[in-house]
C-alpha cells in the first residue's frame, strides 16, 4: 500500500494495521523529505495524544495530513511506532 499526496508517494509498505478505518503504516516508511512537524495536537479517548505533520509536495500543502501517538495509552499499543494520514493524502494498493 501507498499513501500518496500530489503524485508523491509520502509512506509505502505492505505492513499495514487498520484501526477505526485508519491504515497505520510503519512510522519508518515514511518519506521525510516531504514533511514538516506540526505543533498541532489532538487527544483520543483511548489512543492518546496525536502528534502530526504537515506535507508539502511542489508547492502544495496538506497541513497537519499525517498524525501519530509518540506514547499511546495501555489497550492502543497496536498503534505504536504508526502513522495514519488524512486531509489529501489518500491511501492506494
């Protein structure tokens, strides 16, 4: 699977982990090149506090497109070390 934003392909991997809809991919897959941290945050009942991403590919932005939980909360541990993205970035076998 890829997750692709303005035909860049930002995380490729085939070891993916779906939760609520979300593929989470490897934290590792991810192409840095075209991202920028966030200082945006949010909080899940039961995963925690997301950390996110800004990606940015030839002049177009998907502000706050990638998100993670650096320490998720007991029960979310299948999240750990992921990343999911939303926001433009669409997500393709």
């Amino acid at each position: 699977m890829k997750a692709v934003f303005n035909g860049q392909v930002i995380a490729e991997s085939d070891d993916l982990v779906e939760v609520e809809n979300n593929q989470y991919f490897p934290k590792d897959s991810l192409n840095q090149e075209f991202l920028t941290e966030s200082d945006h945050t949010s909080f899940c009942g039961w995963k925690g506090t997301a950390s996110y991403w800004t990606v940015e590919v030839d002049g177009e932005t998907a502000p706050n497109s990638v998100w993670t939980y650096k320490e998720p909360m007991a029960g979310a541990e299948v999240v750990t070390d992921r990343v999911a993205f939303w926001k433009g970035v669409t997500v393709e076998a």
